[in-house]
C-alpha cells in the first residue's frame, strides 16, 4: 500500500507521486497540489482533522478525507525540524 498525506508525521516531507484527479477539488490543483510536488505536514488541527500543509510553498488545509487520496513518496522524515535547529 502507497503512503498517503494523511500518513504523514509534524515536519515530514514527501513528493507527490499520484491520485485520482475526481477526488481532489480543483482548487488544491490550482494551488499546486501535482505529482512532482514537495508536500510538508506543517499542523495537524485539534481533532486531526484538517491538515495544514505546505505545498511548493502554498500553505493551505485539506481535509483528511481528501489527504488520504493523495500518494506521496517520503524525502526525509523530521527534516524540517532538523533545518529550524540549525539555522538557529
């Protein structure tokens, strides 16, 4: 089974690699959510659901219902947490 958004850690980041283009509003397309993409979990709200992302630098929430029919590849888990300490 692929990885989906909805799988992803605080800080994780991951590509976009698929979905099924009818179950994601058109609006996330417009804001860059494409296979090819960087996606970073920034937040997850109180009763984990929406999720708050970084895409591409878009920030924007998605709902968990829609995060689980995006695929993604992880790049490193924790990375940007990583980062914010060493730029401190």
């Amino acid at each position: 089974m692929q990885p989906t958004i909805a799988s992803l850690k605080k800080g994780d980041l991951a590509i976009i690699k698929d979905f099924d283009v009818e179950s994601i509003p058109l609006k996330l397309l417009e804001m860059g959510c494409l296979p090819g993409n960087t996606v970073e979990l920034i937040q997850i709200a109180p009763f984990g659901d929406p999720l708050y992302l970084n895409i591409n630098g878009s920030h924007l929430a998605i709902r968990m219902e829609t995060a689980r029919e995006i695929e993604i590849e992880m790049i490193n888990q924790k990375k940007s947490a990583t980062m914010k300490k060493r730029t401190l």
